[in-house]
C-alpha cells in the first residue's frame, strides 16, 4: 500500500512538471559524518584507534550524487523534459576539499527546442571540516531559455556551519563574486555581486527521508541587478544508493534579455543515486 501511495505521488510530479526551465547550481553534498558504526561493536577499540578507523588525516575521500529527473507528454502538448545533475566531493586532506556541481537540461515542446541549459563549477574549500571555512570557485553557464551564450564567474568568501549534527545540516556562505554575461539579444552585462547562500539537509524516519533546500541571494553592487533563487527537494530511499526525490525550484532574474521573463518556477520528480 505504501509503495502504491508513493508510485502515484510520484507520477503526480511527473505529471505536474512546470513549463519553464532554468540551469540551476544543485545542492551540494554536505560534509560527510563519521562513520563510527564499526567503533560501537567492538569495545575493545580506543577513542584513539577509532578517531584512525573513522578518518585517517592523509587519506583522501570521494562522494558523489547523480541525479535524473524529467517528463514526457503527448497529444495537444508534445513535450519532453530531461533534466541531469551531479555533485562531487573530493576531499584531498582535513583542510582541503575539491568540489563540482555540474547540471544539463535538454527541453522541446511541439517540436520546438526551449530548454538547452548548462552549468559546471569548480569549487575549493579550505578547513572544510572547521565550523569556519572558506571558498573559492568559478562556474560557466549557457541558457537556451534566457538567451544566454555565455555566463562566467569567479568569487571567494567564508561559510559557517550554523548546525552541523548527524541528521540535521545548515551552513550559511558568503562570497563576493564576479560575473560576466554575453546575451544572445542584448548588451553584455559585466558586475560585481554580494553572494549569499543558506544550505540545509534534514533526515528522519530513520534516516530514510531527506529534507534539503537551497537559497541563493545575490544583489549587484553599485548597480539595480537583482538574482536570486531557491529549492526544495525531499527525497526517499529505495536502497542505501538509490532514492526517489521530488524538486520545488524558482528563480528570478532583474535583467533578463528582451521577450524574456524575470521569473521561473518548475516542480519535478526523478532518482538519485549517491554513494559516500
């Protein structure tokens, strides 16, 4: 009966996917939790030799998440939606972490191509594993939907992890950040930019769903430019690997090329699969 209730909350999303798409930054992989299961059994085991067991300070660790998500219709509306993203973390030392969060998104609808978005990012984090840490990392971006051939930034700043437990997560990050953007129909827009994010990642039920949401804030400096964007995404495991998820996302730009609009809202559901 479960099952049931969940394959048809499921095909609701699928159902109910919004009709205007943007390439979004995904959520992040939040660092990672001892796993000190292996401790509790044997008690013969030191607090020393555990803390060697959970995470030798030279040995690196590699985490990833691969997400799909889409829909497909026909009759009086043809279209299909395909939407992938990734996050990766790549944790060199207990000061030094590699991270990217690339997504592609591929749309037509009666036959006309409207969705052809794609980001990738490069991020590196020193003292990841401090409540007080800091970043830097440079993205490039191209929307079909907004008419965007290039968008590329490079920014650096601090996060501080307001809430760091085993199942519940909230960091806050500031960056001070450049960006350059090339319209397909418009003047090329070159500004600098205050970047807040509040990220969150919340599991009950016995860890078997996850809550987690992504607020991105990022008014220009100097200057009436305005983006900012957010998503929800509540998940549900099938295996330790797979899970079922579903995404709220909006986002919103105040300078946007002609015909454009400012806001996009969609709602989508798909898998992921992530291994730590």
């Amino acid at each position: 009966m479960r099952f049931q209730l969940l394959f048809f909350i499921v095909s609701f999303f699928f159902s109910q996917s919004a009709y205007a798409q943007v390439t979004e930054q995904t959520d992040p992989l939040r660092p990672s939790q001892p796993d000190t299961t292996k401790a509790a059994r044997d008690t013969t085991v030191t607090a020393a030799d555990t803390a060697k067991q959970v995470k030798p300070e030279d040995t690196p660790i590699f985490r990833y998440r691969l997400t799909a998500d889409g829909t497909a219709t026909s009759g009086n509306v043809n279209r299909i939606l395909l939407q992938v993203a990734s996050a990766v973390d790549y944790e060199l030392s207990r000061q030094f972490k590699l991270s990217t969060t690339p997504s592609f998104v591929y749309g037509r609808q009666n036959a006309v191509l409207n969705e052809r978005e794609f980001f990738a990012d490069f991020r590196t984090t020193f003292r990841h594993e401090e409540r007080l840490y800091y970043l830097a990392f440079g993205s490039a971006e191209r929307s079909n939907l907004r008419k965007i051939l290039l968008r590329y930034t490079i920014a650096g700043g601090l996060g501080y992890k307001l809430i760091n437990r085993k199942r519940a997560y909230l960091s806050l990050t500031n960056v001070i950040l450049w960006e350059n953007t090339d319209f397909q129909e418009r003047s090329d827009v070159d500004v600098w930019r205050n970047s807040a994010r509040l990220f969150g990642q919340y599991t009950f039920g016995q860890d078997r769903w996850t809550l987690s949401h992504t607020i991105f804030y990022q008014p220009a400096l100097g200057q009436p430019n305005l983006r900012w964007n957010g998503s929800v995404t509540l998940q549900v495991k099938v295996t330790n690997a797979l899970s079922l998820r579903s995404t709220l996302f909006n986002t919103y730009e105040s300078v946007v090329a002609p015909g454009r609009q400012r806001n996009d809202l969609r709602w989508t559901a798909g898998v992921a699969y992530e291994k730590k």
